[in-house]
C-alpha cells in the first residue's frame, strides 16, 4: 500500500497534479467518513465484488485500497455492505446480464437501506448504451464510471458522498496510475501489470474500445514493484497485461517484453514468475529462451488458440498463420522438453481445487463449471441442456431468517423446461 502524502492542507483547493489531486480527496473523503461514523455509531462498510478477468481482480485490489484508505472496513456479503461496487466485465454477453440481474436483487434491499451506495466500474462502463441504460433504469445506483477514469475513484468517491447528484465518468485519457492504493488479496499469489490495452483490434473482440490503446509501464515502476513483492514473501508473482508481450513498444525508449521478464527472474529470492495472455504473432524464440534459461519462471506458455484454419485467422485479424503458431510451440518444446501440456480439464480441477470454480454435476451430460466468487442459483432446461443464472439473493435470505443462521454456502439447480423448448412442444 502506497503512504499518503503528509504536507496535504485541507483548506486549500485541491492540486492539479497529479497523484497529489487524488491524495487530497483520499483525506477529505477519509474526514467526511469519519464524520459519518461518528454519527451512526458504528463502522462503515464496503464490498467490492469482481467479474472478469486478473486484470479487473488487480482493478479491484486498488478499490479496496483506496476505500480502507478512506476509513471503510471490508464486507464480503454485499446485503450487509454500506457501499457496493460492481467491477464489471463486458467481453461477455451473459457477463452483462449478470450484472443486471445483481442490480434487480440490490434495488430490493436499497429499499431497507435507502443509506446504501452503489457504484458500477469496469468494462462495462465504457460502453454508451450500457451507460444510458444505467442511467434511465436503474436510478438507485449512485456513481458509475469506467475503466480510464480508475486513477481518479478517490475524487469520484468524494463526490458521490457530498455531493446531491449522480456522477457518471467515462472514457477521457489512457494514464497509468502508479500511484492509488492498493490492497492485495491474499498473501501468496500476487497480479503485477506491466501495460495496459491492446493495439490487435481482433474483429470479435470489444476490448480495445473499453480498456483502451496499448500504454506500457516504465520498467524502473515494474521492476520497484517486482522487488517489493519479492521481499514481502509473495510465492507466486504473475505478469498481467491484454497483450502482455508486446509490452515496451510504445516506450521513448522501446524494451522488449523478453528484457523485462529476463531482468525481474534474475532477482534473488523464492518465488515462481509467469505471465499473461500472451498474443502469438508477438511471443518470440527470445522470449522463449529467456524461460528456459531461468530457475524462476514457470515452465508454462498461455498462449491463446482461436482456429487452425488460415481463413478463419485471417478473417479474425489475428495477423498470424497455422505454421507459425506451430513453429513456436516446436520451438518451446525443443527448448522446454518438460513445459507443462495444460489441458482444459486439468486446468478446471486445478482451478476447482483452488475454490476458483465449482464443479455442477449436470444429470445425463458431461459437468459444467462456474464461479464462486458470485453466489447464485441456476436454470437447467431437462429438455435441451441450457444452463441459465438465477439470482436468489431473496430467496437465501428468507432461508437463513427460517432457520436462524447464516447459509454459508449452497448450490441450487431448479430443473424446468425453457421458453424455447415449451415453444417447439407446443408445435408438434
């Protein structure tokens, strides 16, 4: 977590550089809280609740630094929790809908707890329609802003807080926040980003409009980074970027991502290094020999696979060919004769084993797999298989009021037939 700066003067205006700019309304929205609990008499709390991917998992550990900062104690039950913020994901239609089907469930407890604030953040954010639709439909949720405006959520805070309006922020420049708090979940595992955005364009892909053009960080800012989590005991250290190995090109002076890598496994200490994702037409027989020569980076290429037809790469923009996503797979395992063969279901126990997933067993078909970190029930057609969410946030909770304790975990599966097939049995 970073130290605040001490010389801040609260009479004054607010400065116009920044990091000192989000100081400044980090202390004034730290004050306003401290009043605020003073007043209720008891502690107030947040809960940050992360759809996506690492990087809005890292987004997330620097909301939570910042509003601990600021005097609110962490809830992981978002009913119980003064402060909301869903951080959300968009590459996903259905990722969107779970988002909306959570709002429906808040609206009904905002109404027992008119004091409760709510914000939205992440990709989702970016997009206008999405925005308006906030906007015009859900009139509960109090700030809202995206993905280029995460360096400034100490101000956006103090604003919704004092302020008598709704605050929406979107788009604005593409800036590395070096700087804002951050609250590391877990003491083990540890995300470090080294750039942002994506420069590909792929024709199926959203992301370069919503987390914006590639921006890499200084190497001096990701090596400080490096070694501060080496010696604070973090075991397992993975590099995070959309592109991560295109990492430096946009520098004034350009590094590869090979360089970067090479110099953070050269550090002393006790730790695993990896990275991800990986875009073929940039990983490099460098790249793979600075993996091989290390005893610190893990023997694993995460290197995505969308066709192996030309045409469809092509059609994709992916800007590589069959041979040479082939070439490079040879050439690491020449290198790399042990590199783990990772297969999707070795990776989904690994991941049920770390409680990252769960495992629902599915009658008459193979098992499906969702997460945990978003309690909920499902929708399972008996008819054609279709697995749907089903928000039952209501419905634990006069549960847990009719035996008079805390569900602390469940699974519900409701068996039905879905629109779709009761339309078809109706035409036969």
């Amino acid at each position: 977590m970073n130290t605040m700066n001490p010389e801040i003067n609260l009479s004054k205006e607010a400065p116009l550089e920044e990091p000192e700019r989000q100081y400044y309304y980090i202390e004034k929205a730290k004050k306003y809280v401290k009043e605020q609990m003073e007043k209720l008499g008891r502690q107030l709390t947040f809960c940050v609740v992360t759809f996506g991917c690492q990087m809005n998992a890292r987004d997330s550990e620097k909301l939570t630094g910042v509003l601990r900062q600021i005097g609110y104690t962490e809830e992981t039950n978002e009913e119980k929790a003064d402060f909301v913020i869903y951080n959300t994901c968009t590459v996903r239609e259905n990722a969107n809908m779970r988002v909306y089907g959570r709002l429906g469930q808040l609206n009904r407890i905002k109404r027992r707890k008119p004091y409760m604030m709510i914000a939205l953040c992440g990709c989702m954010m970016e997009q206008e329609h999405v925005v308006e639709r906030i906007r015009k439909s859900y009139p509960f949720v109090s700030l809202v802003f995206g993905t280029h405006s995460l360096s400034s959520f100490p101000q956006l805070v103090y604003e919704t807080l004092t302020g008598a309006k709704r605050v929406f922020q979107r788009g604005g420049e593409d800036t590395i926040d070096e700087n804002i708090p951050v609250r590391r979940d877990g003491h083990f595992k540890a995300w470090l980003p080294v750039m942002y955005g994506c420069d590909n364009f792929c024709s199926y892909c959203v992301v370069p409009y919503v987390r914006g053009r590639e921006r890499s960080r200084e190497p001096e800012a990701v090596l400080k980074e490096a070694r501060q989590l080496i010696e604070g005991g973090y075991k397992d250290i993975t590099l995070l970027g959309q592109n991560v190995n295109s990492y430096g090109k946009n520098l004034p002076e350009p590094v590869n991502f090979a360089k970067l890598l090479k110099e953070i496994s050269d550090m002393e200490g006790d730790y695993w290094l990896r990275f991800m994702t990986s875009h073929p037409k940039d990983c490099t027989k460098e790249l793979i020999d600075v993996m091989a020569s290390s005893g610190h980076i893990a023997k694993h290429l995460h290197l995505p696979f969308q066709s192996g037809n030309n045409r469809v790469l092509k059609e994709m923009n992916r800007r590589y060919t069959r041979e040479q996503y082939l070439e490079i797979i040879r050439y690491a395992r020449e290198k790399m004769p042990g590199i783990a063969r990772g297969t999707v279901y070795r990776n989904l126990k690994l991941m049920e084993q770390a409680r990252e997933i769960a495992r629902l067993e599915m009658p008459d078909g193979p098992d499906r797999f969702d997460k945990t970190s978003n309690p909920h029930g499902h929708l399972y057609c008996d008819c054609c298989g279709s697995l749907q969410d089903l928000p039952v946030i209501g419905l634990v909770r006069e549960i847990e009021n009719a035996i008079g304790t805390e569900v602390r975990s469940y699974q519900l599966t409701i068996h039905y037939i879905c629109p779709e097939c009761r339309e078809k049995q109706a035409e036969l």
